[in-house]
C-alpha cells in the first residue's frame, strides 16, 4: 500500500468519526456534509488501489518473453542498451524492447513525450538501477544537503501529505463514578501541498568521450548528474531555510538559549547546527574562561565537531552567504531538526535522453544529452528551527 493510499484512509477515519460526532449531536445536515466528503474519500481510495494494482500487474510483466528471465540478466541488457542510446549507437528492436519494459513503471510520471525525429533516438531512458545508486553515493560525497532535511519518494507528480498541527492540547477531565463522560478537543490538522517540478541540463558530449568504454561513459554520466543535482538540492534546500524568520543571536549564550528555550525539547535532542565556513570558524574561536576551545569532537565520526552534543553541518559561503550590511557581516547559524523542518519530494530518478540533430550537437557533429529530474522543496514544520545570525567580530 503507498503512502497516498494511507493518508487518504487516515482522512476517511477522521471524517467518519466526525459524521458519527455530528450524529451523536443530532446535527443532521452537518452529518450529510461529512457524508459526501466519506463517499468522495472511499472512492478516491479505490480508484487508487485499482491503479496500484495494475501498476504492480505491469511490473510484473515487465520482463520481456522469451529467454530473459533472470532479473539480473535483465537488468544488464537495460544497461547495455543504456549505454548505446545515450551514445547515440543504433538501436535494435530488441534494445527498444528492453527499453520499453525497463522504462514502463516510470513513464506515466517521468516521460512527456518524444525527443527526436532521429529514428536511433526517439527514445528517453531512465538511468538504471545501478547507476542510480552510483549517483546517490557520489552527491553523499559532494555533501549534498538532502541528508538533513527529510527525502520522500513519490510515485506521482503532485499529491498531499496530513499533518498534525502542533497546538496546546489539554488534559483528560476527571470523571466520577457513574458521571457522563466529557468531550474532549479534536485534532488539527494541516496540509502540505506538493507539485513536481521539472529540472534538467544539457551536457555536450564529444566523440572521444562516446567512443570510450560503456563503463567510462556511466562514470561520467553519473558524476555530471550527481554534481548537478547537489548544486539544485542545496539552492533549493538554502532557499526554504532562508524564507524562514532571522534572529539575532548576540553570542553563545543565545545560541544556548535556542537549544534550551526556543526549541522544543524534543527538537533540541536531535537538533543540528547548520552554518557556513564564516559561521563554522566563529564557533571554532570561541574559548571558555579557561581558554579551552568550546567545540568538542565527535568521537562516532572523526573529524566531525559537536556543540553541546550536536553534530555542526557546514556549507561553503558560496552556497549559504553571509548577510553583509555595510561594515557588519552576519554569519548564518541554523538550529533545529532539519528533517523536521522540510522535505524533499522527489521521483528519485533521472531521465535521459540524447540527440546529435538537435540543439548545437549539428553544428559541432557531437552529441547532447539532456537530464532531467523532478522535485519539489516544501516546508513541513516552521517551528522545528532557527534561522539565527551571529555578528562577526
């Protein structure tokens, strides 16, 4: 069952239990209301349990007939054929075969259309399985930012999630013996609205680099994706942390105050401490009494510095700058538990695809690829940190 079907039956639970309150309350046309929005539910939901199903039926058959059976042989035919219409090779109807099934479970939200009239390229491909991986173990290393945030795979281009809003809630009422027991308050509830964006790039791929070898070629495929989807995550990711509102934090005690006052305790115990290299080397020079460095080592993963037992994620000053304002330049300190704070929606693949007719690849008789990847950045709960800014000294 995929996550949209188990929000939408968390809202049927929640709406038929409203009906049953309006009931209960003898308000009839409030109970009718509610009503409709229980049959609308319950139909959505099957609507999308039959969609599920037959997603899984054509995944099932995705594998061609005949002598490929093996999932693993089957994988590395879709590599191989890969490989050739991303370097423009001729393809042969047994190569568009494979494609065709590999590709299959993702076309409905990744493909939107044809790419060329060339006949060897009128064909997109998803990266395979393998090199995917490849990808996301490159942008861990390229520190990308979406390790902090929250990463959600979504098999649709836009949907919703429900969440709980984090308001006062009061106690249960004590009830005597034999006494009618009380209502109590509800629930509230908030929605976060997604929408798949498209990103995607152009890369120029010249004949040398077409003719290496196939394991050459998904190397740099691979590493050009991974670089240029660290440098979309990491804009998008700084721009939502921006967006939220910026206080002043005097000196480390005020630093301390956002962990021990301003945030939630149960925030605070999984908070980090995300700055740029300005901010980094601020907390880096800062002594106790004793002239004893504050910043301690974190002794699960060398080379990493913690303050007050909080790991510190640091950003180049390229990537998250300092707020000058004429002689005064404000270092960024975030804190918070940034999983918490935003998430990431995303389809989790790239679609390729290459032309040596299109764009400038006639004109220079090379090859271009193009890559595309969808996501969309939200915002999932304001309170679960703080955007602070120290002044530099």
């Amino acid at each position: 069952m995929n996550r949209e079907i188990r929000d939408l039956q968390t809202r049927l639970a929640a709406a038929e239990q409203a009906v049953r309150l309006a009931i209960g309350e003898g308000n009839v046309s409030e109970a009718e209301k509610r009503m409709e929005e229980v049959r609308a539910l319950r139909k959505q939901i099957a609507m999308l349990e039959e969609l599920d199903a037959q997603a899984k039926a054509e995944a099932r058959n995705a594998m061609p007939a005949g002598e490929v059976r093996d999932r693993h042989e089957f994988e590395a035919r879709y590599t191989k054929a890969f490989v050739k219409a991303v370097a423009r090779r001729g393809l042969t109807a047994d190569d568009r075969e494979v494609i065709a099934a590999y590709n299959r479970p993702f076309r409905a939200a990744m493909h939107e259309g044809g790419v060329t009239t060339d006949p060897d390229g009128d064909v997109s491909v998803v990266v395979p399985e393998d090199v995917q991986t490849r990808i996301n173990q490159l942008m861990r290393q390229f520190d990308d930012l979406s390790d902090v945030v929250r990463v959600e795979t979504v098999n649709t281009l836009s949907g919703s999630r429900v969440l709980e809003k984090d308001s006062d809630m009061v106690p249960f009422q004590e009830v005597g013996e034999y006494s009618q027991i009380p209502e109590t308050d509800n629930p509230q509830f908030t929605t976060v609205v997604y929408k798949l964006t498209k990103f995607g790039g152009i890369l120029p791929l010249t004949d040398e680099l077409l003719a290496d070898s196939d394991q050459n070629i998904l190397s740099y495929v691979a590493d050009w994706c991974a670089r240029k989807a660290v440098v979309t995550r990491n804009t998008k990711i700084i721009g939502l942390l921006s967006a939220l509102p910026q206080v002043d934090l005097a000196d480390l005690d005020a630093i301390k105050r956002v962990l021990n006052v301003d945030l939630d305790p149960a925030i605070s115990r999984s908070a980090v401490v995300l700055t740029n290299q300005d901010g980094y080397h601020w907390l880096d020079t800062r002594k106790d009494e004793m002239g004893r460095y504050l910043l301690t080592d974190d002794p699960t993963q060398p080379g990493r510095q913690l303050f007050k037992g909080r790991p510190i994620r640091v950003v180049s000053n390229r990537r998250l700058p300092s707020v000058v304002d004429g002689d005064t330049v404000k270092a960024p300190i975030i804190i918070g538990n940034l999983r918490q704070l935003a998430v990431v929606f995303t389809r989790g693949r790239f679609e390729l695809a290459s032309t040596r007719i299109g764009g400038q690849a006639w004109r220079t008789y090379s090859t271009e690829l193009r890559a595309i990847m969808r996501e969309d950045y939200q915002l999932w709960d304001q309170a679960a940190a703080v955007y602070g800014l120290v002044t530099l000294s």
